[in-house]
C-alpha cells in the first residue's frame, strides 16, 4: 500500500543519494548483462545451437502467453484437472481474503505455527505475511533478498531482486542484528549468516509457500525459476506446500517452457539459464524420497479477470522477469517504493492502475518518459508504452489530471499550433533559462535540477537539455540569404533543367 502522495514519495527518492547510487549500480550491470547474453544468443542462432536470436524467440514466447490468456478458461479448466488427478488440492481465490483463509484453514489444521516462503509477487499482494503474523504464525523469507527486506520491515523495490536498494553496509548491519554482533560486508560473510539462520527455518516449518512461474496445463506441473536453492528447499522439505499463483500464469504444454525460459533468464538476470529449475508435479508419491505430503495450489484472480478482454489484455502476458525496470529512467531514477504499490517500473506502473483501481492509483501512468525501452527488452513484446498512454487518456477523460496541467497543455497546444506563437515561446524559453544552465552559452550543459520557475519540480532528478542560442528556422534563413551557401546550393540544384541522355531506371543512355 502507498505511504503518502506519490510525490511526496518520490520527493523521499530523489533526496536519496545511497538509494540512487545503489538503484544505478545494479540495473547498468544488469543491463550489460542482459546485452552480452542476447549477443551469445544470437551468435548461438547462427550455429543452429539456439532456437533463434532474441526477436524470433521473443515472438515465439509472446505468441505462447497471448494464446494462453485469450484461452485462459481452457487452460484453467485443463491445469486444475490435472494437478488433481496427480494428488494436488485446487482453490480458485477471488481476492485476497480468499488466499488468506485457505491458507490459514491449512496451518490450522496442521497445527503449523511458523511457514517458509519462497519468492512470491503473488503472496505480497494479498499480504500474507502481515496477515498471517495476526494470526500467531512466524513467516518467514527465505530469498536472499526477500530476507533483507523482511529484516528492514519494507517491501520488496524489484521484481526480481527485492534488495536492490541496500548496500551491503546496510546489509551487514541488518544481519548484525540478528546475530547480535557485528559483521564485515563481504559476500560469503553474509551468505553464510543467511544460510545458518534459515537451514534451521526450513527444517522446522510444518508449511512451505512459494509462487510459480508457470503452470504447465496438460500436466499440472508448476515450474519454479530461482537462483536460489531455497525454492526447492520450500517445495521439497516442509510436509506442506502451498504455490500461490495468478490465474494468468497458466501455459498450454511442457513444449512451451523451451522459448519461454530462454527468454526469462537472459531478460531478468542476462544469465544464459538460471541456477535452478524445478519442476514439480504432485505431491510426494509412495516410495518417492522426498517431497511435501501435501500441495495445494491457489489461483489468484484479484481483478485480473476484468482485464481480460479488455485493450490491456496484453499486460497478462508479463512473465515477471524485471528487464523494464532495469532500463526505465525513472525506475532507475526512484526506485521500486516510490511507486507504492507491489509491482513498480514500467509494468507496475500499468497493471496496479488496473488491479488497484484508477482512481487511487492514477499518478503511477505518469511516471514514465514513453521513451518505448520497456518494450524493447520486453521478452513478450508487451507495449507497455502504448497502455501507459491509454491510462493517462482515460485519467484526462475522467478530469483526473490537475486543473494547472490542463491548461498548461491548452495553452501548449494553442501556441504550437501558430507558427508566430511557436517562434515567441522559443525565444521566451531561451530567455527563461539564462542562469539555469550549466556549461558554456553555446548550449552544450544542461539546467540545473532546481530548474526554472515552475518546471522545478519536474526538473529534479532529470538532466534537463538547454536550448540553442538560435532555432533552426533562423540558421536556415541565414544559409538562404548566402549567395553561394549550402541552401543556394539545394536550391540551384532543384532548378536545373534536366540533360538529356540522362541515366534512367535502365541504365546508361534511358535504354528505351
């Protein structure tokens, strides 16, 4: 849930020079990361070693999760059939209290007081944990990275990487206190910390809940995609597991996964597969060495079925991997928590407007440059984009904007439309903004953040480009005015009478 206006929050990020600091350094090397293994990838196509370059692949897995969502009820129908055949409960959740109470009928009646989670978009929608705690029992992260933030008492800032806004100071002192003693910030330090208090979680927890990435339909299999073995750990050692999944998750055959996980690992992480893949069908058979007694899988609607059918149907084919938020100026700029809601970046900045309500979250479809990178890398080809600005449309025909920024824009289409009023406010801006720049008067800097008058605001955080000491139009009427200049040129050239015999379409001499 949001903690104060969106500005304000915003204001908290941009103030925060660690936050940005940490924000920059992650996503640019996930980012490299991500380039190197499509390159990899396309190399690979060429020796035939890979279903092809990021583009056909993309357009495979695309097709495969479109298909899946306009055929929702049939794979729905044909998932929840099969789990159950192989010895797996099913529950259809509307809403988050549905989740909550079959999840806590299930520790009740298990006499479960402490439950191991692995990572789940999901489960933090409908606040499990928070919940859960209410009730008597222990939650407890087991991701990486979910962990710190469990400790931090915050919410998850990525899709992928829930820390990315710690340092590993920060890191350090949080896990100092769990220890009750102080530790040094390096990597197996800190892992090794992680590992020891957890071990001991997992072997005690009567409940084990995870997510699912897919579900596979023609044969009930939930596909688990971490880095981590503490999913399997989850799924495989409590005698309960319990996979809380949205509805959209579903895909049709165990065929469709190839495309799909090589596009995820390479667009989350730039890894050319991740660490582990596990793939889970039933619950412990007789004779099987391991495994939960139990699993029950939850389906999560929580208003995604009205968005099906919908323009923005398309948003439910997301798989997750994060690659918008590693590449959105913004994101990058503020972080996952100034969006105030579970998902953040470009894609959360679409689909918590359509889950959460428009009204209360309408400020989040401004929070995008519409520089069209989110679809770049965008493993399914979501326009995220085009759906940010259907949202800012819908915002404007329901008068959600402010009074000052509507006529702002009248007052900016008014004058753009008249060349004389485009031509004054040019020369106004570039008055405006002597004192506001930084770097030489030739135009090369940039304004300050504080920016001018009442563009402010809307100049913190950015580097905001200054104007040229002269437009265009009035260098291209000093290069007409020349006699022998680049412009007399083009113009002696067009005026020229055509010489016969000239080349033509078939050669040398017309040819005809």
């Amino acid at each position: 849930m949001s903690a104060g206006p969106f500005t304000e929050r915003v204001s908290r990020a941009l103030a925060d020079a660690r936050l940005r600091g940490a924000l920059r350094f992650t996503t640019d090397r996930l980012f490299r990361m991500r380039r190197q293994a499509m390159e990899v990838l396309r190399a690979s196509a060429e020796q035939g070693l890979a279903l092809g370059d990021f583009e056909r692949v993309r357009a495979r897995a695309a097709a495969i999760r479109q298909h899946a969502v306009a055929h929702l009820d049939y794979y729905l129908g044909q998932a929840a059939e099969q789990i159950q055949r192989r010895g797996g409960q099913v529950y259809f959740a509307r809403n988050a209290e549905d989740v909550v109470r079959v999840v806590l009928e299930i520790a009740r009646r298990r006499g479960a007081d402490l439950v191991v989670k692995s990572k789940s978009m999901a489960s933090e929608e409908v606040h499990l944990n928070q919940i859960l705690a209410r009730a008597g029992i222990e939650a407890v992260e087991s991701d990486l990275g979910e962990y710190i933030v469990q400790l931090a008492g915050e919410t998850p800032s990525h899709i992928i990487i829930p820390a990315i806004h710690k340092t590993r100071e920060q890191v350090a002192e949080l896990f100092g206190r769990v220890i009750g003693h102080a530790l040094s910030a390096d990597t197996p330090t800190l892992t090794a910390v992680a590992r020891q208090v957890l071990r001991e979680k997992f072997l005690r927890a009567g409940i084990g809940v995870s997510g699912a990435n897919f579900v596979v339909a023609e044969t009930g299999t939930l596909v688990l995609v971490t880095n981590e073995g503490n999913g399997r750990l989850v799924s495989s050692v409590p005698p309960v597991h319990v996979a809380i999944v949205g509805i959209e998750k579903v895909i049709p055959t165990l065929a469709d996964l190839s495309p799909l996980l090589a596009v995820l690992a390479r667009s989350a992480t730039g890894q050319q597969i991740t660490t582990y893949t596990h793939l889970i069908t039933g619950p412990r058979r007789p004779g099987e060495l391991d495994g939960p007694e139990e699993l029950h899988v939850v389906f999560l609607d929580n208003g995604r079925s009205r968005i099906l059918g919908s323009e923005y149907e398309q948003v439910l084919t997301c798989i997750r991997c994060g690659a918008c938020l590693n590449v959105c100026p913004v994101y990058r700029q503020i972080g996952g928590h100034a969006y105030g809601g579970v998902y953040s970046g470009p894609i959360g900045a679409v689909i918590t407007p359509l889950l959460g309500g428009r009204q209360e979250w309408s400020d989040l479809p401004m929070a995008t440059s519409l520089c069209g990178a989110c679809h770049e890398v965008c493993p399914v080809g979501i326009p995220l984009h085009d759906l940010l600005v259907r949202l800012r449309e819908e915002n404007v025909a329901a008068g959600r904007t402010e009074g000052g920024e509507r006529l702002a824009m009248r007052l900016l289409a008014w004058a753009w439309s008249r060349p004389w009023a485009y031509r004054l406010s040019g020369r106004i801006a570039r008055w405006l903004q002597r004192g506001f720049f930084a770097g030489s008067a030739a135009g090369d800097g940039c304004w300050s953040e504080r920016g001018p008058g009442p563009l402010a605001a809307w100049a913190a955080g950015r580097q905001v480009p200054v104007l040229a000491p002269r437009s265009f139009r009035e260098l291209w009427g000093d290069l007409v005015a020349e006699p022998a200049g680049p412009a007399a040129a083009v113009r002696a050239a067009r005026e020229q009478p055509e010489q016969s015999g000239a080349s033509g379409p078939d050669g040398p001499g017309g040819g005809r």
